[in-house]
C-alpha cells in the first residue's frame, strides 16, 4: 500500500505496476494517465485554444501509442505558437 501511495503522489516510478487491461505496455498505467494529463495542460497552456481540438483527442487516448501518435501534432502546434525550441521542450518531455 506505501507503494501504491508513493507511486500515485508522484514520488517514486512504479515500474512493473500495470492495469490488468494494459497487458504488453511498458508504461504503468498511472504514469501514462499523468503523463497524458500534464500534456494536454501543457499544449494548452503553450499554444492557447486553437489547439482544444488536438487537447480534446490527446485526453480521449486511451493507450500510450494512441497518445504517442498525437504528440508531433501537438508539438507542431507549440512550434506555431512559442517556437521550435519551446516545441523540442514539450516533445522531450512528453515522449514523442
């Protein structure tokens, strides 16, 4: 269970700790939910409201591929809006 809280706070990676439905993802399932969330904020955050539709798909991704997929969108979006170097940023962070 300290485990688990640790994990769910942020404080530590849970390596090996994946939902019984993500069978064959290297991503814990709770990291890839923070990680699909700090991405969309961020997007949002970087690129204003024209990006809201690519946000709106990015937070429906149910799997890391299906997130993974949209990030060069999302960083082609960030690119527009603060410059390639604020894009290579989100992209590094964000996995893609």
């Amino acid at each position: 269970e300290a485990v688990q809280a640790l994990a769910a706070g942020g404080f530590i990676e849970a390596i090996g700790l994946v939902a019984s439905s993500g069978a064959g993802r290297d991503e814990p399932q709770a990291a890839f939910q923070r990680r699909r969330r700090d991405a969309v904020h961020r997007l949002i955050e970087l690129a204003g409201p024209d990006a809201e539709p690519l946000a709106m798909e990015m937070a429906k991704a149910q799997e890391p591929a299906a997130l993974n997929a949209l990030l060069p969108a999302a960083g082609e979006a960030v690119a527009a809006a603060r410059g390639e170097a604020t894009a290579t940023e989100f992209l590094m962070r964000f996995g893609a």
